[in-house]
C-alpha cells in the first residue's frame, strides 16, 4: 500500500455541504488519486429542515437521517469525532472522537463544513433551563418532554403546576421557530383529546422574537399570512419581546411579563461553528471569509463553505453581499467545492459559486404553508404542496424519500399516538448539554499541541 504518495483530503462536518462535498468526490476521483476522510460524530447526514416534524411526531427520526454507509461503493474514511481547532501551517487538524480522545489528522486539502451551533445570548438560566432546535436527539427529547408535560399535568392536583406544565414557550420567529411552534402546537392540539381531565384551553403556546416581523425574508404579506395561521390556532406572537431571564418553572419576557413554565424551546438563530474560530482567520459576521470560489486566501489547500463560510453571493451582484447559511445553498456549494479540489489536483482553473436563490417554503403542519417559489407567493394547500414536494425531491436517497412519504400518510390517515419513548427519562437535556461549544481549541492551544507531536501528529 503507497497511500503516503496520494493527496488527502480532509472533509469537516457530515452537513448538506459536506456529504454533498464527499459524494462528488467519490463519483469523480479515482481511488488512485486522492484519498479522502470525513471528520463526523454520526455517520449520516441530517436533513435539517424536517427537524420540528420529528419533534411533534409526523415523521420517525431515522426518516431523517441518511446513512452514509448506506451505498456499497462508499470509500470515504469517517473519523467519528468533531474538529476542535485547524493549524493551517502545520495542516493538521485536532480531532475529539467520540470516546474524547483528542487525536491529530494530517491533511494536504481541508474542507471545513462544520456548520452551525445555536446563538444563545447572555441571558441569564438560558442555557441551563432552554431547549434547543439543531440535532436529531434534541428533536426526539422535545417531543418526549412535550408530552410528559401533559401526562404530569394529568395526573396533578394542583392548578398552579397543571397550567404551568401547559404553557409553551418558543423564541425565534425565524423559519425554525416558527415550524416549531406551529407544529408542536398541532401535536398538544391533537393530544389533549386523549386527556379528558384536562381543559384544552389552559394549553397556550408562545412564540416570541426581538424583531418587528415574523420571517422577514418572506416579505410584508406572506409573514403576515403565517402569522394570521398561527393566531388562529390560538398561538399568541409577541415581536419586539425577548427573554430577560429564565427559570425552571418560569421565564421573564423583556416586556415584563412572567410566564409560569417547563418549557422554553430557543431557536434564536445561528451562528459559524467555534472551530472558525481556532483558526485565527479574517471572518465576516462570524463566518470564515472565503473568495467566491470558496478558498481561504493566503493558505494553500483551504476550502471553506456552508453555514460556517461567508461565501460571496455572486448571483445578486451586490459588492458585500453573502449567502445566507441555508440547506439550499450548503447543497450546491458541496458539488462545487469538490469540483475545484478536482481542478487544483489536476492543474486545472477555479471556477466561482453562483446560485440564484429559488425562494422560500415555511410548512406550518396540516394543510398550513406559507411558501415564495421563484418569487411567487402561495398560500394554503398550494404552498403545502410546494413545501413537501421541495424537501422530499431535495432527500438525497430513494430509501429516505419511500420513509417520509409513507411517514407523511401514516400520520395523515392514522394520526399518532403521542407515546413517549423515555429518551434520557429523569436526566433534564438542555442547550448546554447537546452542544459543545466549550471543547473547542484556542489557535494557541492549537498550535501547542500539534508542536508538542499530540496522538497522530507529525512528530508523533
């Protein structure tokens, strides 16, 4: 074996640009010419957007979730672990498995896609008592939270604890909040009709946001629209209200008003991957600043894409203009990345990133949507079917497409059953607990620990 003489490649983060990123190198390089690693906790990549349908029990989460060893000819080596910091000089990267082992990967090319974590501010109890959005476990544990929520509140005696259990608190009125409002509220909506000693009227779902609008990027009508849906369910929206504080059977609004609760979902937005940060590179808003055609400048052998990378968004010919960290361009920013790996290995030119935007679906559950094809507004059962027929033509495997189709029926004909699964029973989950943003390096830690030849280094 002369597997020393071949290029390696390094992919981080198993997301919609990353897979996407391995995939086209495995269809267009030969085994001969490279080889090729992806640094990942889970192998299977996670289609995102779906998340709150698995919270509220219309899809199974392993619909969700594409396996990556799934095909027969996969070749690609996974590291089961996270990055934790990137010596550029050195072309090492620091890799945490998940046994917490701390092991270096020499790489000749990095491709960093690791994504996104949850923006959380210092408000003080949010990462201790809030829920968040961003992973399969965490969508499997709202939904089993959810529904203790109203079995506890079932069997209580007493008025106080029964009407805090049946208030529901989510912040962010972004595509992510909204979807998990409105589809967790359909989930109580349906499951209450099982209790009969509860009063559907003391469940009351909040969905509040420090912006003036709910989904700003849909424009004036459509947010109104999807805002008009909620109310009608009863969803109470407050705009320009964050939260102060938050308890473990309270949260304070900024507004003043103190809601009695267990729990508090944050969807508040996201931000870059702390591994950018190890890097000691210029960033913008957070995000690696790349070229357009997704390379770091001044480091040989660094591409950088997806939520964690400001690419330039050639297509709207605005000089600062970025894409926004979304499934749609993570997608087609994988592809083209890998293609120009392809090109520096075999002495070919750089070709730059241009995608116009195809516009915006938001499904709100039932026959609900909101959703802006091509800049065309839809409402209803049209936009209902314009948002699932986009995320199921966008999972990438025939496998998963047959699971949320039938998913999709079953639910629709049989309904759900509301069971819990006792995912983590008795061990409280919160943000702190599903995202490590406090395993990650410092570049001087960084560069300490590849100099001092750590497990797998190059004096090693």
């Amino acid at each position: 074996m002369n597997n020393v003489t071949r290029p390696r490649i390094l992919v981080v983060g198993a997301g919609f640009a990353g897979v996407e990123c391995v995939r086209r190198l495995e269809r267009k390089l030969a085994p001969s010419e490279a080889d090729v690693t992806l640094v990942t906790p889970f192998a299977y990549q996670l289609y995102l957007p779906l998340l709150p349908q698995v919270a509220s029990g219309v899809l199974t989460p392993q619909s969700i979730a594409l396996s990556l060893r799934r095909s027969k000819k996969y070749r690609t080596r996974i590291i089961p672990g996270g990055a934790i910091g990137v010596d550029l000089k050195s072309k090492v990267c620091v890799i945490r498995t998940i046994t917490d082992q701390t092991v270096a990967e020499p790489y000749d090319y990095i491709v960093l896609a690791p994504g996104s974590v949850t923006r959380t501010f210092d408000i003080p109890g949010l990462t201790e008592h809030a829920f968040g959005m961003k992973t399969l476990a965490e969508a499997a544990y709202i939904r089993d939270h959810v529904i203790s929520q109203l079995d506890l509140a079932d069997a209580s005696q007493d008025p106080a604890e029964r009407a805090s259990r049946l208030q529901f608190v989510v912040v962010g009125g972004g595509y992510a909040g909204t979807e998990t409002a409105a589809c967790l509220q359909r989930l109580t909506h349906a499951a209450v009709k099982r209790y009969p000693r509860l009063d559907p009227g003391l469940i009351k779902w909040h969905l509040i946001d420090i912006a003036p609008r709910l989904m700003p990027e849909l424009g004036d009508k459509l947010g109104r629209s999807a805002q008009e849906i909620l109310g009608r369910r009863g969803i109470d929206i407050s705009l320009g209200v964050s939260i102060e504080k938050a308890g473990p059977n309270e949260v304070t609004f900024t507004d003043g008003r103190v809601v009695p609760t267990h729990t508090l979902i944050w969807t508040a937005g996201v931000v870059a991957s702390p591994l950018i940060a190890t890097l000691g590179a210029e960033t913008v808003r957070g995000r690696l600043a790349v070229t357009s055609e997704m390379t770091l400048r001044g480091h040989d052998g660094v591409f950088a894409l997806g939520d964690a990378a400001a690419v330039p968004d050639m297509a709207k010919g605005e000089e600062d203009a970025i894409c926004p960290p979304t499934a749609q361009h993570s997608m087609r920013q994988g592809p083209r990345v890998a293609d120009n790996i392809i090109a520096t290995l075999r002495n070919q030119p750089l070709r730059p990133y241009v995608h116009k935007d195809l516009g915006l679906v938001v499904d709100l559950g039932g026959k609900d949507a909101v959703s802006k094809p091509l800049g065309i507004e839809l409402r209803g059962l049209p936009a209902q079917v314009v948002a699932r027929g986009y995320h199921w033509s966008a999972l990438r495997t025939n496998v998963a497409k047959i699971r949320v189709l039938t998913n999709w029926t079953l639910n629709a004909v049989a309904g759900d059953d509301f069971v819990r699964t006792g995912f983590q029973t008795r061990k409280p989950m919160r943000l702190k607990d599903f995202e490590y943003s406090d395993a990650y390096m410092t570049p001087e830690q960084v560069r300490a620990y590849v100099e001092s030849g750590g497990p797998g280094g190059p004096s090693a």
